[in-house]
C-alpha cells in the first residue's frame, strides 16, 4: 500500500484495540517514542539518558499480510550517552537507502550529532556557540521538511543547520534583543515543529513563535492563562498543515491554534495530566483523530470533527474511544506513516510507591478505514 496515494483514519469503536507487540525491559522509564518515516523502526528514548532502536519491519509486515499475532520487541541497537538525552529527530526521508538511515540527537554539552542507525557511527557533527564562545546545548530539534536543514533551540537561539556542512550554524538568531526586553520569545525553547511551509517553537516561559526560513521571528504568541501551564513541553502539527497544536506541563488541556488567526485558540481537549513530565500526543494519517495519553495509563482517541471550536472535549472515565494501554503514565505516543500501528511507552518516577506499574513499549493495532488522498 502506497502512502502516497492513500491515508488511513482511525475507526475506534467498530472494532476493539488489540496490542500486538510489547518490550520486555519493564526495568526503564521511557520518555519518548516516535516511528521512522519509513514505518519499519521505533525510537525510544529512556530516564537513562539511552537512544533504544528496535527494529519492528518483521512485526509490520505480519500486519500487512493480516497475521496479529502477539510477538515481542527486541532492542535492535542503543545508544547510551555520557550527558542527559534531550532530543532526537528521525531524517524525514528515510527509505530502504542506507545512506538515509539516520538520525539526528542533541545531548546535554555535546554537539549536535547525525548518526547512522545501522552501524551507529557519527556522521556528521554540528556546533553552536554563544557570544563568549561557550557551546551551547540544544534543547529541542528539527528537520526542515525537505530533510536539508536542522532546526535547534536553544537558552536564548535558534539556529538552522545545513545537513552536508559540519560544523557551525548557517543561521543563529537571538529570540530576545536582551533577557531585560519584553519583545521576542521569551524562556528557553523547550520544542520545534516543521512541517512543509512552516516552523514554530515554543518555550518553558508559555511562549509559541513563528520563523522564517532563515530562524527570525516572524510572530509570537502565548497559551491562555486559563489553559496554560508552566511552560510548553509537546508542539505538533496536525496533518492539515494549518493547526498547531502544544501541550503544557502541569496543566490539563491540548490547545491549538489556526495559524491564519492566532488572536485565540480555534481548539481545546481535556486531558487529566498535571505533571511536570513530556507526555507526548498524536494523530491519525487524516488528521481526524488526535490521540492522546493520560496521566492513568489510558489512551483516549479524540474525534476532532466532533469538536466545537470553543468548547472542551471532556473524556469520561468509560470513554467508548479509549483503550487502557499501560498501568502507568503514557509518556510516549506515536503513529505510524501509513498503517493504523500505534506505539505507546509508558514511565514516570515513583518516590513513595514501592511496588509502581511496570514499565513497558507497546505496538498497537488500532481499527481503521482507508481512502484515496
């Protein structure tokens, strides 16, 4: 089935949601997931500061050919790091082609690293520094859509990569004139999302920006206090190009905004997650269905044509459209390119409770429809 031509909207409800794959490392606290371009791998990052690559081609080729049978996830190659693991991004292009089997991570005092997933050496190094020559970490990164250029964030900047030139930034533009100065973007951009036309980040101040091509600024707003919480963690485009949506810590709403009229959010979704931790949301290839995980370890399917553009969709507690997908916080969601597979990771840490949920990676066949694009 060729994603090109045909995309797939979840049908929650006609038929029930059946798990199909499951990690057996339940001794790690996941933080992210997300599946290759190429639907064939997932990647997970964990509370250890490690890259987990698991290769689920086997596992997606028995739901093509209509086999579900319950396998297991294996670890296909991990990359653990000396500093703190704050962000990844798959290449956008990746294929069959080695040469495309790559990806992209930033950790705590290092550069930039693009690395090869197959034989896990470095490819190509990137670097940016500060107006006293000290490098800085990024703490949120991007492809361009095209997959020529990576987007960073950083304290005070943000900077754009060329993929072929190692080494220092093409652009680097500050997000404040002076951290005295109420213009700009304020806090430290926490998030960046791209799509075909457009690049938006936002930050752990509240904040949400617009940039040109070449990283300036081209407008900047903020969550409402009312959904807002301490700062955006999770910022993603809906597949229609034109809704960005941002989750926020410690709060309990997903708000997105049209981006044709950001003088108000044109949608809100409830969901129960006051914590400081990521929890990341998706959605189906259509865009009807933004998927999202609960503080719970519920996974709730939310029908976004249903929703009035100034009204909350609040889940109930025996929400038809929701699966209980862990015994614990889902932190990592993600959907896959071009078939109705869902990976959900769950992991928080737990002080007080001596005996917390296992921690676990799950794939997930959810029912679905296909159409022609």
């Amino acid at each position: 089935m060729s994603s090109d031509r045909y995309l797939y909207e979840y049908t929650v409800g006609s038929q029930p949601i059946e798990c199909i794959a499951e990690s057996d490392e339940d001794c790690i606290i996941y933080r992210a997931v997300e599946w290759s371009p190429d639907g064939t791998m997932l990647a997970a990052s964990t509370d250890d500061s490690t890259l987990r690559i698991y290769d689920v081609n086997t596992q997606v080729t028995q739901y093509a050919s209509g086999e579900h049978s319950m396998s297991p996830l294996a670890t296909y190659t991990k990359f653990e790091h000396a500093g703190t693991l704050l962000g990844f991004a798959w290449y956008p292009h990746m294929n069959r082609d080695p040469a495309t089997n790559c990806f992209v991570e930033s950790v705590r005092d290092h550069p930039l690293h693009l690395r090869d997933t197959q034989t896990s050496k470095v490819r190509a190094s990137y670097s940016a520094y500060n107006e006293y020559d000290t490098l800085m970490s990024a703490t949120a990164v991007a492809f361009s859509h095209d997959g020529m250029n990576i987007y960073t964030g950083y304290a005070t900047h943000i900077g754009r990569f060329d993929v072929h030139r190692e080494g220092p930034p093409v652009d680097l533009s500050l997000t404040t004139p002076s951290r005295r100065s109420r213009d700009g973007l304020k806090g430290i951009v926490s998030c960046i999302a791209t799509n075909s036309t457009h690049i938006a980040s936002a930050t752990l101040s509240g904040q949400l920006a617009l940039h040109t091509p070449d990283t300036q600024i081209a407008c900047v707003w903020r969550v409402p206090i009312e959904y807002g919480g301490t700062g955006v963690t999770h910022l993603r485009w809906a597949p229609n190009n034109i809704h960005v949506w941002a989750a926020s810590r410690q709060s309990e709403f997903i708000v997105a905004w049209d981006i044709r009229d950001l003088r108000a959010p044109c949608a809100v979704v409830r969901r129960p997650g006051r914590t400081m931790q990521r929890m990341q949301f998706a959605f189906d290839a259509s865009g009807r269905h933004l998927v999202v995980g609960q503080v719970d370890g519920r996974v709730v399917f939310h029908d976004l044509n249903a929703l009035d553009c100034d009204q909350s969709d609040v889940p109930v507690q025996d929400d038809p459209n929701s699966v209980q997908a862990h015994g614990d916080l889902v932190a990592g969601i993600s959907s896959h390119p071009y078939y109705p597979l869902l990976a959900t990771a769950s992991g928080q840490r737990h002080f007080h409770d001596p005996n917390p949920a296992p921690n676990c990676l799950r794939m997930w066949s959810v029912p679905a429809q296909y159409y022609c694009a």
